[in-house]
C-alpha cells in the first residue's frame, strides 16, 4: 500500500508540473507579435508553399499575430507582398507531453467563421525558442516527397 501511493503521489507531481510548464510558456506567447521572417534552414532555396493550408510564405511575412494566454485563442492578419489582407482566428495550446522538452511543442488550428470543435486539421509546431521579445517556431510538412523544415521567426511589439 506504501509504494501504491509513492507512486500515486508522484504520478500527481509530474502531471501537475508538465501542466504549470505548459501554462508559464503559454503566459510567455501572450501579446502581439509580428512574424518578420519565414525561411528553410537545411535546405537549399525558397519554396513558396501555402502555410497552414491557407496562403503563400510570402503573405505570412509581416503578418500582425496577437495570441490571448487565458482562452487560448488568437488572431493574425496576413500582410505579406501584395496579398489580400485577411484577419484570421485560431485556437492553441502548448502540448504539456512535450513542455519539458528543449522545444516543447504547440497546437495550432485556424477557426476563422467556425467554432473550434468543428475545424477537424491543425498544425504541430515546435517552439525552437521563446525569449521575452522573440520566438522561432518550426514547422516540418512535406514538399515534392521531402521534408522541409519550415521556420518563423517573430518579434514581440
């Protein structure tokens, strides 16, 4: 019965901690930023892919973003070259399975005109780094049967 609630008592701990990492980092995200740069790292040349299934690279970059830590939601405006500019909701959350990892990772997906429950695909993305005043997310999707690493770096307004 002993060891029955160590381990109880433990088990309680771990969770408890991944879920206070994953709250501190989501605190972290809160506020507006700006995504200044999208680029390939161990790739050779530009690929202009549609990011989240939604528009080109090139519209993403100096796009306005604004994330909201208590509801876990969120807004950006796409203003990249010569593309519409379109405000878009999305919902997000920090996977605490990975939070204690050296890039936790984010749950991310676009809900404009919808209710979160029902958009069925979003985005896994690592959080290379997250400073006070700049972040660098990644994103590995697959282009032309490769994988591409696709990665954004934002500063904080």
């Amino acid at each position: 019965m002993k060891y029955i609630t160590i381990i109880a008592l433990s088990l309680l701990l771990t969770s408890c901690g991944s879920a206070y990492l994953a709250n501190k980092v989501e605190r972290q995200l809160k506020g507006d930023w700006v995504l200044e740069e999208v680029s390939f790292p161990n790739s050779s040349g530009f690929f202009d892919t549609a990011i989240f299934n939604l528009a080109e690279v090139t519209c993403f970059e100096n796009s306005q973003w604004s994330f909201v830590s208590n509801n876990a939601t969120g807004d950006f405006i796409l203003d990249g070259n010569a593309c519409d500019k379109q405000e878009q909701n999305f919902v997000w959350y920090i996977d605490k399975q990975t939070v204690e990892s050296s890039t936790p990772e984010m749950l991310f997906k676009i809900t404009t005109n919808q209710k979160a429950k029902a958009v069925d695909e979003g985005s896994r993305l690592s959080i290379k780094s997250l400073l006070e005043d700049q972040m660098v997310w990644q994103q590995k999707v697959t282009l032309e049967n490769k994988e591409v690493i696709i990665e954004m770096t934002f500063v904080k307004q």
